[in-house]
C-alpha cells in the first residue's frame, strides 16, 4: 500500500492499541511520508 503513495494519512486510532508502528516503519522503508492524528504523546516519542 505504501509504496505506491507519497503520503499516508492514518485516521484510526487508538495508534498504540492497532499497531500502527507498523505502518510508520514501511512508510519509512519506502521513503513515504506518514502523517496522523494521534494525541497520544507517549505513542508520538516511541516512534521518534
């Protein structure tokens, strides 16, 4: 999915609780840019 995108918007949360680290890592593999709308700080440090 994101290897053919430029930018994945991730609108679901809660981001911890679905693993959306995942995603975070194959953007990042593939040079895609990521972008949500998480409040949750702890989540936002473990991905940085």
């Amino acid at each position: 999915m994101e290897a053919g995108a430029k930018v994945v918007l991730n609108a679901a949360g809660p981001y911890s609780k679905y693993h959306a680290a995942h995603i975070v890592g194959a953007c990042a593999r593939s040079g895609t840019h990521y972008a949500d709308l998480s409040g949750e700080y702890y989540y936002q440090r473990r991905m940085s």
